[in-house]
C-alpha cells in the first residue's frame, strides 16, 4: 500500500541510464515507495515515461528525440501535480563510476562534479548519463541538496593484491587502470539484510554475495567488507550476463582484429550485447525464457543455464581463497531472487563447502520473499535475499541532507 505524502524524509531517487531514467521517491523511514517509474528510450523516435502511483499505472508519450532534461520536466510536473514537491528533502543519484575517488555517498558540489567528470572516462556511456541526470536535477529541484552514491565505493575497501591487473603498472598510476567492481550498493544491502536475518553482527560475517539480474557480479565480504568482487574495471568481467560475455582470453582482441578485421566498436559491442545467455542461446537475454526454453527440450538454452551456473559455482569457490570461512552464499538480483533452478544448480555443484537445498524453502523463495533456502544437513547456510538499492540510496541522501 502506497503511503500518503505525510512523512518529511522522502527522497526522489534517480538512476540515469544512457537512454533511460529510472525514478521513484522513497520514504527513506520506511522504505515505502510513494511513486515510481521508468521514462525509456529516451533521444529516439518515441520516448515515454510509465509511472506508478497509489497503484495506478500510467504512461505519457514523449516528443519524438526528447531526452534527459526533457524527461526530468516532466517529472517535475508529476511531483508538483501530485502535491509530493513539499516532503522532499534531497535528491539521491545512483552514479555507476566514482572511480578512486568515493569510497562513500557524498553531497554534491563542483568539486564532486569534477571527479564524477574524471571517473566518466572510465564508464563513458554511463558517466556521461549520470552527470545529464545531476546537472538536470540541479535546474529543477533547485535548493535540494544532491547526493551521489556509487556503485563502485562499497569495493573500495579491496586490497591491491585483488584490485590490480598483471600489466605495466604504469597504467594504474597514470590512468587508473584497476578493478573498481560494481553492483555494491546491492551487495551492500543483501549483506545487512542477511546479518539481521542471522542474527550476526555484519562486522563478524564472511558473506558471498551473487547479485544475478541482466548484470550479473559476485562479491566476497570478509567482517562485513567488499574483499574481491568478480567485475573490474568495467562491469563487463567475471560472470556470464544477459547479453555480456563475462571473463575472456584478452587474446580474443587480436584474433578477431587481425582475423576477421573487427572494428574496436564492433568488438566492444559484441563482448557486450551479443554474447553471455543471449549468444550462447540465440534465443534470448532474459533468464525465464531460456529456462522455458530449456524445459522444453532447447539443448543450447540447457548449455546456456548450465554455462552460467558452472562460471557462478567456480567464481564463488574461487572466493573461499580470501574469506577461507563462509557464514552465508546469498543470492540477490532478478534471477537471484525468483530462479530456484539456478540456485540448486549452483548450490549442487558447492556441496564441498557444504552448502546443501532445502527444495521446498527454494521453490517457495521468489517474488520478492526472503529466507534460508540450505537444508538441516547443510553446514553452510544459504539465503535469498531481495535486493533494495533505491533504498539504500534514500537513506544515504536522507542522513546526508540531514547533516546540513
Ligand atoms: P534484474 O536485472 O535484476 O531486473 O533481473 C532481470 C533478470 O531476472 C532477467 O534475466 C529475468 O529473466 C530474470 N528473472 C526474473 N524473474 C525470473 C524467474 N521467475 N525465473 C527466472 N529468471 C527470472
């Protein structure tokens, strides 16, 4: 049940997608979502906005080209017309790359601005939408105060030893060439979440959280900190994703260069859109359909989900090496939260660490519920646990406005 705009902590929560904008004002007490939604497609042909409120759905058009700012006016609107303006106490911004800058959510200021600027080089389809986003947000939620939380600082905490690549080291220092990982808001999130459902203080917990959505990454969180995660420098490394190849021989480069003369844009696009599920199926990007698929007899979605799981399993053993003790594998994101199929597969191939399913509490965790899926025999719990990282963000924003 949506609330009615009565509380003075509610935060309007951006994530500034290339082509998208993905909003929602949340009671950052109470989690409550008072409204959200999603404009698309934005700078094509026909941009949109859907939004949702007091659960009633409703979608604008937009003019044709339209994008970021004009996207951002129109929700002006809606806020205003839904008399939502007065409880608004900051704006919170996801911001996928914050780079070595921001190990943790700040006020922003040009200084902020600056550094956000400088880590955009590193994620430049992403850094250039979350700097539209800010910049649009500053004009018209004028006297808001603007806070950024990245996807990268909850891994800032990894140690040298995991962070940097085997290559000259130069271009570490010069140009910041390093594993940054992302998702850590989530991975954040799902690691307190589960502590309070353990009944662990998070300073004592070794978790392996596997945040499995269209962006798929694994973090190892040793006394509650981000030791290894499986994405780098960008978030196309570590798993097999939706559209995403995951880890490849860096040999490929020169293979499909010199070979089949592609283009550097060519192969980026290729590592990113065609490949992970979608290219091994040929079917798909999205998890459901290849499972159905698979159930009905396609051999390579079967290949495709078996891929996916056997790259998952040996991710989260490899990440025993830093934690050597696991109090819990939690599952999040997507796939994470509603495949029971992925999850036993998974959890099957790790009964060395003596994870073991209980197959009804699997099957029963999905939409949306948490709890323990491991079975009485398993020595190493295993949960499920939605992911909330718009939350996360109106929390930060509200405790950061408030310091003001
Ligand atoms: P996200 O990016 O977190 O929204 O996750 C999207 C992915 O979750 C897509 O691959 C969906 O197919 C997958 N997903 C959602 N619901 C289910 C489900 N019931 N079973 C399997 N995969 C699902």
């Amino acid at each position: 049940m949506p609330l009615l705009p009565n509380s003075s902590h509610h935060v309007l929560v951006l994530n500034c997608g290339s082509s998208s904008l993905k909003f929602a004002i949340i009671d950052a007490n109470s989690a409550n979502e008072i409204i959200s939604g999603l404009a698309e497609r934005l700078g094509s042909d026909t941009p949109s906005i859907k939004y949702k409120y007091q659960g009633k759905k409703t979608v604008l058009d937009l003019a044709s080209g339209q994008a970021h700012a004009k996207a951002i006016d129109t929700l002006v609107n809606l806020v205003k017309d839904h008399n939502l303006a007065d409880n608004l106490i900051a704006v919170g911004h996801r911001v996928v790359h914050g780079g070595e800058h921001f190990t943790k959510s700040v006020l922003i200021d040009q200084s902020v601005i600056d550094g956000i600027t400088q880590s955009a080089t590193l994620a430049p389809l992403h850094g250039k939408a979350n700097l539209l986003g800010i910049e649009a947000a500053k004009a018209s939620f004028k006297g808001l105060p603007q806070i950024a939380v990245f996807d990268t600082a909850f891994h800032q905490s990894m140690d040298k030893v995991a962070y940097l690549y085997a290559l000259p080291y130069k271009l570490y220092t010069q140009h910041g060439v390093r594993r940054y990982g992302f998702h850590g808001t989530s991975h954040y999130y799902v690691a307190t979440q589960t502590a309070e459902l353990l009944n662990k203080p998070l300073a004592h917990s070794n978790f392996i959280s596997a945040h499995l959505g269209n962006g798929c990454s694994v973090c190892a969180i040793k006394n509650g900190k981000s030791v290894d995660t499986s994405m780098g420098l960008t978030p196309l490394e570590g798993l097999i994703m939706g559209t995403r190849s995951g880890d490849i021989d860096p040999g490929l480069f020169n293979f499909l260069t010199t070979q089949l003369d592609y283009t550097a844009k060519q192969i980026d696009d290729l590592l990113n859109k065609d490949s992970g599920l979608l290219g091994i199926s040929e079917l798909s990007n999205d998890c459901r359909t290849i499972e159905e698929a698979a159930l009905a007899g396609n051999e390579r979605a079967n290949l495709a989900l078996d891929m996916f799981c056997y790259r998952l399993a040996k991710q989260i053993a490899a990440f025993m090496v830093p934690l050597q003790r696991l109090d819990a594998l939690i599952f999040t994101g997507g796939i994470g939260e509603n495949s029971d199929l992925i999850r036993s597969k998974v959890i099957k191939q790790l009964a060395f660490l003596g994870l073991d399913c209980d197959i009804q509490a699997n099957l029963d965790a999905r939409f949306g519920s948490q709890g323990i899926i491991s079975s009485e025999n398993a020595n190493t719990t295993a949960v499920v646990m939605p992911t909330n990282e718009e939350w996360v963000i109106a929390q930060d924003a509200a405790n950061i406005a408030q310091e003001q």
